[in-house]
C-alpha cells in the first residue's frame, strides 16, 4: 500500500500507539503479528477490533481508504474490550459486536470528528508531538480506551509483566518464574491477555526484534545471534512461518 502512515505514543493509555494512515491506491497491506490488539476505525468498515494474530493478516486497501487506530500493547486489550484476547484471536470483529450500543456512539463522535479534522479534538497533544494532523478521531479512540480500562481496574499486571520478560527475550521459564506461576497457570493466563501461549508470544516477539535490528542495516547473520536464533537459517525460517515471506521480503515493504 502507498500513501501516508504516522504515529505517536498515546498521552493516556501507556505503552499504546496511535495511529493514521491514508492509501492513495489499491495495494495489499501485510500486518505482522505483534501480540497487541487494535481499536480501529475505518472510512469504509467503521469500527472494528484487531485481535491478536498468529501469523501475518494480508488484505487488501482501496485508494482513498482512511483508517485511525489505537494499538494497545500485548496484555492490555483484555481490559478494555471486555473479553478475552483469545475470543479474537486472527480476528476482526465489529466493535459493536462486543460494546453494543456503547460503540454505534462512539461511531458517531468519530464519524463528525473525522470529517471535521479542524475541530477541537485535532489539538490533542501527546509525549511525541500533536496528534496525528487529518486524524482526530483517534483521539477519541483513545480517551475511550483510557476511560474503559480506568473503570476496569487497569489492566492485569501480570500480563506487563510476561510481555516485557519475553520481549528483553527471557525463556518462557524463567518467565514464569520471576511472575510466580506454573507452566500451565502461565499458558492459561496467557491465552487470555495474548490470545496465545508465552511460547507464541516469544517467538512473535522475538522476530520483531530481528525485524527491528535488521531495518537498521546488521546484516543477518548478527541479527540471528543477537535475537536468539541458532543460525540465520533459523531466523530465515520463522519470519517466513510467522509474516509469510522472508526477512530480506520484508526490507522491501512498510514496517508494520
């Protein structure tokens, strides 16, 4: 897809990400797995949840396509949907099919504000700078978000806590360890905040640190022995399990 993608950090819900994007053609979009779930809305779907993939989601984007979203980091979504991650595993699901009468409001605050983009919610300001300009929507999105896992109690602990363990790229053991679980309290856990086991989430997590070390120009072979794989083979063959094509396929596309 061509055209125009931002983000920032979100200002009220932490370790989240808001986002815009616009396509000035018709293309395939190609959304890597990253263990979070979305809010997202879209000028032609309207509102809708992300959940969390396994493997790499390919669709396609009409030209002119707007969409708005607030990317919750892994553990966090569980609390502001109301279900667990698992219900929407590799999934994309009306949010009125989970809020009700809730979301067709928020469909029409998003709705004016978008076509308003001049209104008062496009100076919300965040940590990294204005909003994204053209998107004040997303504001909404996340003053939504931050209300629902306010009145939820915020989100469960453990799951920051799993999350972050396995992204500085500890073993599913040690994990379960330092957060005082069993391996199958931990598993159970985890379907419910990630949508997957630890050793999904590790594996998913662990390639988009390669993805991220690799963008920056290190060769592969470093990148495998600095991700944790045993050899580039290694790494060659779980990107192309996990995103569907290789890591020197996906130089090529937009970070996703």
């Amino acid at each position: 897809m061509e055209g125009v993608y931002r983000e920032r950090r979100a200002a009220r819900v932490r370790g989240a990400v808001v986002w815009g994007s616009v396509s000035d053609r018709e293309g395939v979009v190609r959304v890597l797995p990253d263990g979070c779930l979305d809010l997202l809305w879209s000028s032609r779907a309207g509102l809708l949840v992300a959940g969390p993939d396994r493997v790499a989601q390919v669709s396609r984007s009409i030209a002119g396509e707007r969409w708005i979203g607030l990317r919750l980091p892994p553990g966090v979504g569980p609390a502001v949907f109301g279900v667990p991650a698992e219900e929407l595993r590799n999934r994309r699901v009306p949010l009125g099919d989970l809020w009700g009468r809730a979301a067709g409001e928020l469909a029409e605050r998003v709705e004016a504000a978008m076509a308003d983009p001049g209104g008062p919610t496009a100076s919300v300001t965040g940590p990294a700078g204005p909003a994204v300009a053209g998107w004040p929507g997303a504001a909404i999105l996340e003053e939504v978000a931050c209300a629902r896992l306010r009145a939820a109690g915020g989100p469960d602990p453990i799951g920051v806590r799993v999350a972050t363990a396995l992204a500085a790229g500890a073993t599913v053991a040690a994990t379960a360890a330092e957060v005082g679980l069993g391996a199958r309290a931990l598993h159970r856990r985890s379907q419910v905040l990630f949508g997957y086991g630890p050793k999904t989430l590790a594996r998913i997590l662990r390639m988009r640190r390669a993805l991220d070390l690799t963008r920056t120009g290190v060769p592969l072979a470093e990148v495998a022995a600095r991700s944790g794989y045993a050899d580039q083979a290694h790494l060659t063959r779980d990107v192309r399990e996990l995103a569907g094509v290789s890591p020197t396929r996906l130089l090529t596309l937009p970070a996703t």
